[in-house]
C-alpha cells in the first residue's frame, strides 16, 4: 500500500502539468469556453475554469487559491495583487477591451437598474463611472439595484425583475439594447492577464497566456464583442458606507420574528400535539430551509415572489430587492428554528394540567392561552431569540432576493462581505465584532430561558 501511495505521489506533478486552472472574469466565460476546446484538443492539456468578479477572484488568489493564470476585468484588481507579488509581472499583458450597453428600458423612465455591484466589480464601477460623466448617478443612484457580477444584472433584466441594466457589449446576445455607449465617451475598460506566481503549472499557464493573446483567439474575442485595448486605465473610486447597516439588520431581524410567532407557534402546537395525515410532510417542509444551501432556497424565493412570480405577479407591490425581500429571507431561514424551539417547549407542558382544566368547564381557546402558552412561555422566547439571531446572520437567500442595494437591503452580512471583496478587513472585522455580540447575546439569553424551561413548575 505504502509503495502504491509513492507512487501516486510521484505522478501528482505530472498530472498536474496536465492541466491549467485558470481564474476568470464572467464576462469571457462565453469566449473562453469556446476557445477552451481548441487549446485543449491541439496540446493535450485541460482548462479549468473559476469564473467570478474579478474582486472576488483576486481576493481568492491573494489568499492563496490555486490557480495558474489570472483574467481580469480590471487594472486596479491585478494591480494590488502585482504589489503583494502574487503575479508573474513579466507576463502581464492587456489585449481586450470592451464598451457598454443599457438594455431594457431607457434609464431615465426605469423603476429599478441592476448594475454589477458598483463598489468592487469592475462592470459595476464602470457602469457608475459611466452615469457620472453624464450627469444622472443622483438620479439614478437610488434606483440602483447591485448584483454579483455583470451577467447577475443582465440576468435581473432578462427575468423581468428589474427594468434596466448597464453591462457590457460582449454580455448581449438577444437582449433588447436601449443604448449604446459610444466607445470615446465610455471609462476605459481594460483586461489584464498574468500568470500567478507559485502557480503548479505555470509553464502551461504561460503558454496558455499566449494562445489566448494569439490571432486566432483576438478573432474569437471579437465575434463576442470584445475590442483591442486602450493606452490608458482609470482609477475608479468604489462607494459603501456601512452607515444604516445595523439599522437595517435589527428592523428587519426584529419584523421576521415577530412575523414567524403566530404561524410558527400554530406550526409547533400542531406539531406537538396532535397526530394527523400528512404530518410528516409539514415537519420535512419546514425542516427544509435548514438543510437545504440558502442560495437555493434564495432562488426559489426569487422565482416565486419576482414581478412574473407566481405570488409576485399577483402582489400590488414588488417584494425582490427591496426591504420586504430581506424581511421575507429572514422570516423563510429563521422560521423552522422557531418552530423546533416552540414544538419542543409544548411537548414539556404536561397534558394532565390541560385535561384538568377541560374537566373544569375551560374550553379549548382559555386551556391554551391560560395553562398551556404560559408553561410553554420561556422555550418559546428561547425561541424567538434564536430566531433573531439566525435572522442576523441571513446571508446566502438575502443576497439571491434582496440585492446588496446600500441603505436599503445591505444587511450586516452583506457589508462584511463587501469590506471582504474590497480589502477593507479592518472594516470588515469591526462588524464581525458587533455580529459576534448581537449573536452572543441572544443564544446566551435563549439558554438562558431554556434552562429555567426545566426547573421544576406548577401551574
């Protein structure tokens, strides 16, 4: 066995020079997938492909994830990993460039515009760059509506959640285009490429590097809308303030779980209390947000509650990225939480005090709200707290639903994961502080009821 694993070990290097892993903006994915299959035909050697914000990416690489080559989307994102050494800087090299396009509605009679977050992905910043210049980002501003990245706001238009979106050419196919930004009048939009330095392959990255900059390939990157590069590359200030950012999270932390109490404790007495058809399912389906990843259960919310929604097309309101959408987030992954607490405090609550009080004229309604909620009180607060704090921490089904839109639905975890993506780690760990508080303090406070739930009680 030991000679078999030597052995193993002894090839790992040599698998490994079989393949290059490379980290790319969204906006190639489609021209690279088509100039993947090419490379990999003629030299033998696979393409692996991370595709993501270019902030994301770099954050990735900085902290030392595997890959070989870096495509960006933006100068200042290969920059700050060229002054931390994490590049090759001899095999930089800037050959793309790219315009942008509003498509859906003209921007000024749009309700809503998703833009590729304007605070760290290069689509969004130049988008924002792009509105300045022409003097309507105070009008726009507030109609903003951030998203992941550049094909997560073309998504939004395509699915009728929002109005309008700036992208980039390269990203259009079918879509209808509004306008148009001429090229002289648009920010400087650059891709750089490099090698990442301590990469496992960096000969096939190198040689990866200058498929991808060959003819053959311009000519692919052309037919999706790509140009030849600029001679100059803007600096581009990113925006977010964490101001309101708690507010946010407490109001609607605080509206969820006052939303969950009644459904959940009608949920929970049922549960505790009675044994009916279809009882097993009820437990599965409100179990399944805990199991399920959030960024599904985020999906399916943004299905069912968009404008074409089956229940939000029916709503004289919009829910997806607006505060209701954080509220309706919160409540759908803090609810089986609530429900388990609750069920397990009136499962406590000895059936012979509420037979007692029926034998003594009490009907249903007053043996509950007299003798069985008051012994059930403490683990159903225990639960509500616990509640809360899920609440707080929402992130994955908030972001899908909501939108990281500053001062309307950026909640505490999404402003730690934008200082994450931007660097600003001192930021970032400021409101990892205040989370660990508000977290502890309400688990701590909820134990605390629970453990007072078991000392001994008369009715």
């Amino acid at each position: 066995m030991l000679r078999w694993i030597c052995f193993a070990l002894a090839l790992a290097p040599l698998a490994s020079a079989r393949e290059v892993r490379v980290f790319a903006a969204a906006s190639l994915s489609d021209a690279l997938r088509e100039l993947a299959p090419a490379y990999e035909t003629r030299t033998g050697v696979r393409v692996v492909f991370t595709f993501g914000g270019s902030s994301t990416l770099a954050r990735q690489i900085e902290a030392g994830a595997p890959a070989d080559l870096f495509l960006s989307a933006d100068e200042e994102k290969m920059n700050a990993l060229a002054s931390r050494g994490r590049i090759v800087e001899e095999t930089r090299t800037s050959v793309l460039s790219n315009t942008l396009v509003v498509v859906g509605k003209d921007l000024r009679v749009a309700r809503s515009v998703a833009l590729a977050d304007p605070a760290s992905v290069p689509a969004g910043i130049y988008a924002r760059k792009w509105i300045e210049s022409i003097g309507q980002w105070n009008a726009i501003a507030p109609k903003v509506i951030p998203t992941e990245n550049v094909r997560g706001a073309l998504a939004a238009v395509k699915s009728g959640n929002v109005d309008s979106a700036v992208v980039y050419a390269s990203d259009v196919r079918n879509e209808p285009i509004a306008y148009r930004v001429p090229r002289e009048e648009g920010p400087p939009i650059s891709y750089p490429f490099a090698v990442v330095r301590g990469a496992e392959n960096e000969v096939g990255a190198r040689r990866l590097l200058g498929y991808l900059t060959s003819r053959e390939a311009m000519r692919v990157f052309a037919e999706y809308g790509f140009h030849g590069p600029y001679r100059a590359h803007g600096a581009y200030r990113a925006y977010r303030s964490d101001r309101g950012v708690l507010g946010i999270t407490l109001r609607a932390a605080g509206a969820a779980t006052l939303l969950i109490l009644p459904p959940g404790m009608l949920v929970a007495w049922l549960l505790a209390r009675f044994a009916w058809r279809g009882k097993s399912l009820v437990e599965t389906l409100v179990a399944l947000p805990i199991v399920m990843p959030p960024v599904a259960t985020g999906l399916i919310l943004l299905e069912l509650f968009g404008r074409r929604g089956a229940i939000g097309k029916w709503l004289p309101f919009d829910v997806v990225f607006t505060w209701r959408a954080v509220v309706l987030a919160m409540v759908v992954m803090s609810f089986p939480l609530f429900v388990r607490a609750a069920r397990v405090a009136f499962e406590e609550v000895d059936p012979r005090f509420e037979q007692i009080a029926r034998t003594l004229g009490a009907r249903d309604a007053r043996v509950f709200f007299t003798i069985t909620l008051p012994l059930a009180a403490r683990g159903i607060v225990s639960g509500m707290l616990l509640a809360f704090a899920r609440a707080i921490g929402e992130f994955g089904a908030t972001i899908l639903v909501a939108g990281n839109i500053p001062g309307r639905t950026t909640t505490l975890s999404l402003a730690i994961y934008d200082h994450v993506q931007l660097g600003r780690d001192a930021e970032a760990f400021r409101l990892v502080g205040i989370a660990v508080v508000i977290a502890f303090a309400a688990v701590w406070t909820a134990e605390a009821f629970l453990r007072r739930s078991h000392e001994p009680r008369h009715p």
